[in-house]
C-alpha cells in the first residue's frame, strides 16, 4: 500500500532542482509541521532547513531561475495559497492572499512571475500571477482539471489536463467519470 502526497502525483510537482541542477529543494515532516530542505547532490548534505511554522502542509516547491527564492503552496487559515520563501532571511510572504485554493506554483523564466492553479468553480484552472503588480489572470477555461505548467521556453508551457481539446468545454458528466490526463502545450 503506496500513500502518494495528497494523491495529487499528476498534478502537482513534488520537488524542484536549482538553476545549477545539484540543489534539490522539497518538503519533509517533522513532528507535527514540515520543513522546506535543500541538498546538495553532489556531497549529500543539507544546504538549507527551514522550519515551516506560519503555514500548513506546505507542498509543491519551485526554486526562482536567479535561486534564492522559493514559491510554493500551503494552507493558511484554512485557504490554499502560494507563498515564496527567501533562502536568505526566511522570510516567508503570501502572495495570492484570495478565497480559492491555490497551488502548484511555477516561476516564469526570467521570475517575473508565476503560473499556478487555482481551483475556480470546481475545477483546477491555470493563472499567471505578476510579481510586480500582484495582478491575476486566468490562464486556462472550461470545465475540465489542468495540471501544473512547467515551461518549454519563455513563451510555451506544458501541463497535464482533463480535456480533450483544452479551447472547448467537456460535458460536466464526462469530466466528472474522466480523470484521465493528456498533455498539452500552450
């Protein structure tokens, strides 16, 4: 018997690599709360352990391209919301701060903003979200589940999704039986 974190594998990563590649970042638990750890891979050691005390059951870390920030989901007060840590003071800031359960944060390319889903109306949507304003927009439509994004290039994502054509609606009684995920790119 296999638990997988949240039962959510296919829609939400689980752990991020440096801009270097040898600096994993992820969750573990310890006691009642979980800890954000870096390590390097190419000794073995712990780089970095921040204790995550101010949010629940913190959850899909993604490392900033330029490295020392990382954005991820957590609860607070009940509400999903992405947050970011700063490596260097630990500083840790809400930066959705809305009424929908928000996760899997990705940082653009040049970390100017995220793409992260948002569950809207039942259903997991993607929506960019800029750093420097704090504007939000939706991203992705219809009535069907889309996955995390992760990005090709600067201006091409791939994410997993329920539809069968991502431009057209899914009949709400084939979305609710489907859960099968396809790829697409956007």
């Amino acid at each position: 018997f296999v638990v997988t974190p949240g039962g959510r594998w296919t829609t939400v990563p689980w752990f991020s690599y440096s801009p270097d590649g040898n600096h994993p970042a992820f969750f573990v638990r310890a006691e009642k709360t979980r800890t954000l750890v870096m390590q390097n891979v190419l000794n073995r050691n712990i780089d970095k352990r921040i204790d995550m005390r101010t949010v629940d059951d913190p959850e899909s870390p993604d490392i900033s391209p330029d490295g020392p920030r990382i954005a991820f989901a957590a609860l607070q007060g009940g509400t999903g919301d992405i947050f970011i840590v700063d490596l260097v003071t630990e500083e840790v800031t809400n930066v959705t701060r809305d009424r929908f359960a928000d996760s899997a944060p990705t940082w653009s390319p040049d970390g100017s903003y995220l793409l992260y889903l948002a569950r809207i109306s039942g259903y997991e949507k993607l929506f960019k979200l800029d750093l420097k304003t704090g504007q939000k927009t939706q991203v992705t439509f219809g009535t069907h589940d889309d996955g995390a994004a992760q990005f090709v290039d600067a201006d091409t994502i791939v994410f997993a999704s329920t539809a069968m054509d991502p431009s057209q609606p899914v009949d709400p009684e084939v979305a609710r039986n489907g859960n099968i995920y396809n790829i697409w790119t956007l």
